[in-house]
C-alpha cells in the first residue's frame, strides 16, 4: 500500500515541486481562458498574453528560488 | 514512419524531448538498478526491475486508450498545462543548478547512498534482503518511468506522434542500457543537468504550444512556432542563470 502511496505522491510531484510555480502557471492559463471566452481577444493577443505571462512566472519563481 | 500531415517542424522536437527526458530517467533509474545488483547480486535486480516494467506497461495499456475518448481540444489544453508544470519545474530547476543555488544531481553518490542503505537494511535483517532490494530497483523502475510515459505522451498525443515519441524513449533506454552494460558503474559524466536544461525548454515549448492551441490560438506559422517558442525558452532560461547568480554572489 506504501508503495501505490509513494507512487500518487511523485506523480504529483511531478507537477507541483514548487506551489507559488504551480498556482502562477494555472493563474496565467486561467486568464488567458478568461481573455479568449469573456473577451473574444484575437489569437495574437493571446498568444502574447500566455507567453509573456509563463516568461514572467518562470522568472518570479527563479528569483525567489535564489533568493531562499 | 510519419504521416503525410505532421511536419518535421512537429516531429523532430517531439522525439528529442522524448529521447533526452528518458535519457535523464533511464540513467537515474540505471543507477540504483545497478546499487541493487552490486549489493545483493542480479536476480533481485532483474526481477524488481522487470515487475516495474510490467506495471508501467498495466498502467499504459489501461490509461492509454482513455486518451483517444477527449475531444483533441480538451487533450490539447490538458496536456499543454501538465507539460507547462513539469517543463517549467524542470528548467527552473535547472536554471538553478547551473547558477551554483542548488547542488548539481550526482549519479556516483546516488549510487553510493543506495548501496548504504541496502547494507543497512542487510546488517537488521538479513533474511528479506532480497526482497527489499528488489523492491528498491522496482520503485526506481516505477518511479522514473512514470515521469518517461508522461513525456511520451505529452509530447506524442496531440499530433499522432505517440510511435516517433516512443521510439525516442526505447532508444535512449537502449543506449544507457548498452554503456552501462559495459562500463557496469554509475552514468555520473552523463551532463544531467544540461540535459534537464535542454528538455526543460522543449517541453515548455510545447506546453506553450499546446496551451494556446487547447484556447484556440491559432499559431503564426502553425508548427513552427514550436522552434520559435522552444528558441525562446532557451534564450530566456540562460538569460536567467546569471540573475539567479547574482543575489548568491552579492
């Protein structure tokens, strides 16, 4: 039983190692949902949003991680 | 092998990704595979390691063809999300080993700390030693392997490349199976951390790629936004490594 425990845990670890990474990734991808169906933005629009905002997440996350 | 409608744009950084994850994977696995058998001989090696190959396998052929009943759409956003939180974990965590915040992974002293606990373990109680070592290759198997199914069909499914995809993986498992058969030590010049860098990139890449396709973004230059997106990836993550340098320095 210990086992299939360890095994569902690293399967989520494989995902969520560092929460404030996790929760920003699925806040970006939320808001870009939101701008596609609330506000009908264009592709381009979107595009940028979802690139810019995971470039920025990925940016916060590393600098908080050096500076733990 | 490829069907007439993917492109190469598609194909060649799908089976990359896979071949290079499972390659990082495959060696970590490798290594307390090999703990097991130097401790405590072949037999509970194999047989640890195989019985977590045919649990891998049980889980695939169970889950696998669940896949084919979401809507693309649906599977393209779901598997764009998990790529983007295992890529993105992945190439911070790289980002921060290559900026000395973190310790480098080191094969040799994995391999060392497994066959310190497997004496451990055979100083208290000797009698299930073997199964507690067969238990130990059959975690690694499991364990790492799940991470390699995921790849394989993250980076495989939304296009109809789960067979390039795989091939990639079965490949890298070849070859860490063939060097280490021969050198019968631990893969430590395997340079993991560059290759958790470089994966890192391609399947952010692809977890933007897919996300946008799963909101109905309609890509500039359809697939080959996958190697404009992984090109910038790579710029921006070693354009963060001396970032995260700087606060460890000052």
């Amino acid at each position: 039983m210990n086992i299939f425990r360890l095994i569902v845990s690293e399967f989520i670890g494989m995902f969520v190692d560092d929460e404030f990474l996790a929760v920003s990734i699925l806040a970006v991808v939320a808001a870009c949902g939101l701008v596609v169906w609330s506000f009908h933005a264009g592709s381009l629009a979107v595009a940028l949003l979802l690139v810019i905002g995971i470039a920025g997440v990925l940016m916060s996350s590393v600098v908080k991680g050096a500076a733990k | 092998m490829l069907p007439s409608t993917i492109s190469w744009a598609t194909a060649a950084p799908a089976v990359s990704a896979a071949f290079l994850a499972s390659l990082v994977e495959v060696v970590e696995a490798f290594t307390i595979v090999l703990a097991v058998a130097t401790v405590r001989g072949l037999r509970p090696a194999l047989t640890g390691a195989v019985a977590g190959l045919g649990l891998l396998a049980v889980l695939v052929f169970t889950f696998g063809p669940l896949l084919d009943r979401i809507p693309l759409q649906a599977l393209q956003l779901i598997i764009g999300v998990l790529l983007l939180l295992f890529g993105l974990r992945w190439l911070r965590k790289a980002i921060l080993r290559s900026a000395g915040v973190i310790a480098l992974h080191d094969e040799a002293l994995a391999f060392a700390r497994e066959a310190s606990e497997l004496r451990g373990a055979a100083a208290r109680d000797e009698r299930h030693l073997d199964w507690i070592a067969g238990l130990a290759a059959f975690k690694a198997i499991v364990l790492e392997g799940i991470e390699v199914v995921f790849v394989v069909i993250a980076v495989g499914a939304g296009r109809g490349l789960l067979w390039p995809a795989a091939l990639g993986a079965v490949a890298a498992c070849a070859l860490v199976l063939a060097i280490g058969m021969l050198l019968r030590s631990p893969l430590s010049r395997v340079p993991e951390n560059t290759l958790k860098f470089g994966v890192g990139v391609m399947l952010s890449g692809f977890g933007v790629y897919w996300t946008g396709e799963g909101l109905g973004v309609t890509w500039p230059g359809h697939d080959f936004a996958i190697l404009g997106l992984v090109a910038f990836f790579l710029t921006f993550g070693l354009a963060l490594v001396p970032i995260a340098r700087a606060p460890v320095n000052s």
